[in-house]
C-alpha cells in the first residue's frame, strides 16, 4: 500500500477464475514444495491444522473461491482477489467485511527468495490457513473495524500492530517457540531466523509495547513479539485498541533496533 509495483494484477473472468500461465503454475509448485517441508517443526500447530484444511493444490496456483468455500464454512471469511496495492481504506473495509485481500499475482524467479509486495503465495499460503482459526480470524475482524474508525496518524500505529502479529507473530507453544505469523511462514529464510537466529530480540507479547516498536519491511526482523496462547489474540480483539493506540502515542515510540534504510540515488 502506497508503493508502486512492477507486477500486473489478474483479473478473475466472469466465473471468477483467475488463468495463470504454466510458468506461474510451477512457480507456485516450487514455492510451496519448498515451504511445506520448511514449515514442519516450525510453524504453530493451528496454522498446520489450517493447511491440512485447506488442502491447498501443490501443481497450480488455487483459485480464491476454492479457499473462501473453506474459509466460509469455518469462520465465514473468504477470500477477495485485488491487485498488488491497495489503499488503508480499502483494506480495512475488506478485513471489517470478513474479506481477506489477496493479491492476485505470483513472483517473477528473479524474486523467489524475497519481495516487498505480497503476491498470492504470500497470501494464500502465507495467511488464509490462519484464517481457519476462530480466534486468529476474529482479531483480524476486529482490526478492520477498528482501522474505519481511525485516523491517519493512529492507523501507522495500526499497521505495527499487525505487522507484529498477523505478518510476523510468533507464539509459545507445547512443543516450543512457533511460527504463526504469514509472512513468517511464507519466507523459508525468515522461518528459520525468527526461530533459530540469536540476532533478533524475542520480547513477550505486549499490545502497547508493540504499538511502539517501529518495523522496517526489507530486512529480516529484528524484534518478534510472542504470544502464548491463541486466545491471547482473540482477548485483544475485544480491547478498545484506539484507546490502546493512545496510551502508545503518549508513551513514545521505542527507538529502532535496525540500521536506517540507506538512500538510493
């Protein structure tokens, strides 16, 4: 949102199916071979209960309305494709709706490894598993509803609250530290340094002390905030998170734990 991108949008035609090239089908086969066996010790146990749910296709790209077939029949959600950028206002009347913002494209091989945008794999397998989940869908609710109400400044404070949380969460759980966060476990690199690196600060989950983390989106985290349980989300969903958002703005931000950015010419 608010970037340009090089990627072009597909457009769904009047059945809403989306036509994706054998490229991008194998693409989308090589992505998701890969993460699967990446995720497996690693990522949280509602978000593997959520892929097995799903039953996500492996030799092409699945079509929005066969996830939103299962989505609706579990939380109610489904799955909305749009193009690459959308606008705040957009996505939070989307996310108030019950419907999740997939962009519609997949990654050029140039960019398997990493890019900034999210592309389908991102979203799909990156978050709609998740979405399963009664508690995690239902603070996604929440955020929309309350991402309507808030202003400019106060949504900044928004996006860090679910950049810490539905992009890069992680949770304690039985069997130890795991990935629940979809931009965690849509990055085989990021999967592996969130858990394993001992460079990034693991920092109990706190909704005013991640208010004022600030974040930057073209490196790997340095700071992750865990939860414990999945309820934790659904209990948070259920705050006044403008008022949280207050407490944050009048307490300041925390100073950045990464470089800044260097400038191009």
């Amino acid at each position: 949102m608010g970037k340009g991108t090089k990627y072009v949008a597909k457009v769904p035609d009047e059945n809403g199916t989306i036509h994706y090239s054998d490229d991008e089908h194998a693409i989308w086969q090589e992505l998701i071979t890969r993460q699967m066996e990446i995720i497996q010790g690693r990522a949280c146990q509602q978000y593997l209960d959520g892929l097995r749910l799903l039953d996500l296709p492996i030799d092409r790209i699945p079509q929005p309305k066969e996830v939103s077939a299962v989505l609706m029949e579990h939380t109610g959600w489904q799955v909305e494709p749009v193009p690459a950028l959308i606008n705040f206002d957009r996505f939070f009347q989307l996310l108030s709706e019950k419907r999740f913002p997939a962009a519609s494209f997949i990654r050029s091989r140039e960019e398997m490894e990493y890019l900034q945008e999210p592309d389908i794999f991102h979203e799909i397998f990156g978050h709609t598993a998740m979405l399963t989940h009664p508690a995690f869908a239902d603070f996604t609710h929440a955020y929309g509803v309350a991402g309507l109400k808030a202003n400019k400044r106060e949504r900044v404070y928004l996006a860090r609250l679910y950049w810490f949380t539905v992009e890069f969460g992680l949770i304690n759980a039985p069997a130890g530290l795991r990935t629940y966060g979809g931009g965690i476990n849509s990055s085989p690199g990021e999967t592996i340094y969130a858990l394993e690196s001992e460079i990034p600060e693991r920092r109990p989950f706190d909704p005013v002390d991640v208010l004022r983390t600030p974040y930057r989106i073209d490196i790997y985290q340095t700071v992750y905030y865990v939860i414990e349980r999945m309820n934790d989300l659904y209990e948070l969903a259920h705050m006044d998170l403008i008022a949280l958002i207050r407490k944050a703005w009048t307490l300041g931000e925390f100073a950045p734990m990464f470089p800044p950015k260097e400038k191009t010419a």
